[in-house]
C-alpha cells in the first residue's frame, strides 16, 4: 500500500489524490461506506494509468485498489481465469504465458489493473479482429454502496455489466474480473514494417493488410509538411506458429527526477522523428522479436512521463469516422504540424466493426490517431480547440480515458448514453472528469 500522493499518468490536472488501502476484497462495501462518509465521495484507483482526470476522485481521496492483486482461479485448458481487481496485466501475462495463453485485447502499456481495463474498455492493435477488452470480460464482482455485493455478466445484472464495461470506475468498485485469455503457441511476434510517404499510402495498406493479420498500427510523423503530411511506417504482426513460451522478464531504465523543462520541444521531436522514419528501410521488412517491444515499447523506460517536465502532458485521442477518416486525419495532422506542436509518438490505427458491450466505449468504426503534447497552457488550450473543431464537424469523439480538457457539450453529443451511466452511477463515486463534462 502507496501511502504518497497520487496523480495521473499524465500529471495534468494536478488534483493529489489521498489512497486509502484495502486488504481483502470482502471488506470493499465497508471501506467504501468509511471513505465516503468522511470526505463525500471517492473513486478507485489501479495504478494510475489513465492521463487526464477520470481517475481522480472529486472529492480527492480515492481507494487504491493496486493492493488486492491474488489470483482466485485459472483453468490453462480452456483459457479462463479469475483474478482480483488490482492484478496488473503483466501478472496475468506472467502466468499466462508459460501456459500458452495470452491477452485478447492489451493497450500500449502491461501496467493497467484488470480493473482499470475493463473500466476503460481499453483497445489494442487488434481491434479490427477482437474488439475491445470489455468484450472479453465473461463476468465480475461489483462492490457498491447502496446495495450488497453483486456478480455482474450479460445474463446476471445485465445493465450493470454493460454501464461498469468502459464506466469509468462510476458504477461500483470492482472485486474481481472473469476473463476468457487468447491461445498462443509463442511468445513471439513475426511482424511486417513498411514505411510509407503518405496518408493515402497508410489507407491503402491499411486496407490490404487488416484484414490478414492479427495486429495493425502505424506510427506517424507528426511534423512533416506538405506532401509528406501523414508519412510514417505501418507495422503488423501475429504470434509466431511455433517457437518458446517465455514471459519477458528483462527490467528497463528508469527516469529517476522530473526535469525542470519538458525534453519534448521542436528540436528533439524534429530529430526524432527524421531519424525513426528514415531508420526504417522502404519495402516490407519482416523481423521475429518477442511480444514486449512490440506491444510495450515504453514501458521498457519506467516512469517515462517525468520527460515531459513538472506541468506533465495531455494526450489527445480522437476517433474519426469511417467515411470522413482520411480527410479529417489531414487536417488535424497539418493543424499540428503548422503550430509545430507534435509528439514523438503518434500512434494512427483503424478500428474494426466489432461492437463493444460497453455503454461509453469509446471506439467506433473508423480511424484513431493519438499524440502527447507537453501542457503549455493556453498555447495547448488553442491547439485543442482548433483539433476538436474537426472532430466536431466529422462526428468523431474523444477518450475519456486520456482526456483532460473535452467541453462537456462535446461529450455528451458524443456519448449520448452517458444518462444511462449516470442513472445507474453509485452514489458514493464521482470523478473531476465526470463533474467536469456532465456539469
């Protein structure tokens, strides 16, 4: 149990959260009741994976949930396991893998909670074939205030299932996750890099190689200009036929201080950028590596969001629509460009039609495109209203998950069955984002 201050990922806002720990899972209704009445309300929290501000408790104080990470059951024959809501998806891959099973779903980070993946709804590199975690999630346990424990699935509680899938940790404090794992026959991954010079080119790859592979995503050079506005290396991958079943276990570097500017600026993005883009050879380069680079790339660098300096940074993650996505990823990509604002990793990939049973999932089909940018105050503020303009007009909308400035107009267009949450909210749980962008 942390006994520190906590903050998000992102470090923007900087609302300190107080933990209050929690031993064994049985004692989640009391703990709740205890907290709430002494400071209003809270919120759980994993471990502090999510950037903006649905996170972070109104009221301050959150219940850490990182501490109730047992294992409950695992069948290795047929790939369900059942685990408390604090395990770490590296624990799950940890057991998982020698076993020969792996995630369905995984974001960019192994560091998430079960809890926080599921109250998130995360995506991967394979939405286009698997949809999103909460898909994936066969059933749960649900602490909440104002009734007794509950077990929540599609035939048990179904409404309940399908608010908590993508909630935002509003509807209950989750006990512990049900989840049907994926087969594997390696740990490792044959990929295929291909660097293209356009946007067109990333649509038309895209289209050709989807559909034929498990894993698709492109890294996108932010800066370029003029006829090289969307130039970047598309990769995919699948898990390798034969070969080991190893857990990587291999620990990277970590920052050990905040500086005091932000390492991201014009010059190192440019360099950067010139140099990863022009690394990668044209043609189809296929290589074998293990699933950790390929999956994880930044969590070989532990605590990684101390480059961006003591304001911290907001991610900017949109979805675009299917039939207006190359027109509306051009121009948010030349907004960028021309403030010479820009990230080192912008991360384009394109959703499938696989629904979500999520009330707030946040994909939808069409493209995303997600960068950071170090928080600059109002110069940020501007740039953001000038990239949700297009989003506006094209329909798209944002991730709760990384958001930290979204207008609640734009919110609740975009997400119109955020009354249901909300009817279906406990009482005891709010957010800053969730006062923010239902106010």
């Amino acid at each position: 149990m942390t006994s520190a201050l906590l903050t998000s990922w992102g470090r923007y806002p900087r609302y300190a959260q107080t933990p209050h720990g929690n031993t064994w899972r049985g004692d989640l209704h009391a703990r709740l009741i205890q907290v709430t009445k002494a400071h209003g309300c809270t919120l759980p929290f994993g471990n502090g994976r999510s950037y903006g501000d649905s996170c972070l408790s109104a009221s301050n104080h959150v219940l850490y949930m990182r501490s109730l990470d047992r294992f409950i059951q695992a069948d290795w024959t047929t790939g369900v396991i059942t685990a408390e809501a604090g395990v770490s998806l590296d624990e799950v891959l940890r057991v998982a893998i020698p076993n020969g099973w792996f995630l369905p779903v995984t974001p960019g980070t192994k560091y998430v909670t079960l809890g926080g993946a599921v109250a998130n709804d995360v995506h991967g590199k394979n939405h286009h074939m698997r949809g999103t975690f909460g898909g994936h999630v066969r059933r749960f346990g649900l602490a909440r205030s104002d009734t007794p424990a509950l077990i929540c699935s599609p035939e048990q509680n179904a409404e309940l299932y399908t608010a908590t899938i993508g909630g935002l940790g509003l509807t209950g404090i989750l006990e512990w996750v049900e989840l049907q794992l994926m087969p594997i026959r390696s740990s490792l991954i044959e990929t295929i890099h291909i660097r293209f010079n356009s946007l067109d080119e990333f649509f038309a790859l895209s289209a050709e190689l989807d559909p034929a592979h498990e894993y698709a995503v492109a890294w996108i050079d932010c800066l370029a200009k003029a006829d090289s506005v969307g130039r970047g290396v598309y990769i995919v991958g699948d898990h390798a036929g034969n070969g080991r079943l190893e857990y990587y276990n291999e620990h990277g570097w970590s920052l050990p201080v905040t500086p005091p500017l932000s390492l991201i600026n014009r010059g190192s993005l440019r360099l950067f950028n010139t140099l990863y883009y022009r690394a990668h050879k044209p043609g189809r380069n296929r290589s074998c590596i293990s699933y950790e680079p390929f999956f994880y790339p930044l969590d070989r660098i532990l605590n990684w969001n101390r480059i961006y300096g003591p304001h911290g940074f907001q991610q900017y993650q949109c979805a675009i629509p299917e039939n207006d996505s190359a027109r509306a990823i051009a121009e948010l990509l030349t907004v960028i460009s021309r403030e010479h604002q820009g990230s080192f990793l912008a991360v384009l990939k394109r959703f499938g039609h696989k629904e979500s049973p999520g009330l707030l999932s946040f994909p939808l089909p069409g493209v995303t495109l997600a960068l950071d940018f170090p928080e600059q105050g109002e110069t940020t503020a501007k740039l953001f209203e000038k990239l949700d303009a297009i989003v506006r007009t094209v329909a798209g909308r944002l991730y709760p998950a990384k958001d930290a400035h979204m207008l609640g107009v734009d919110f609740r267009t975009a997400y119109p069955a955020w009354e249901r949450l909300e009817v279906l909210r406990d009482p005891a749980l709010t957010s800053h984002f969730w006062q923010r962008v239902t106010a």
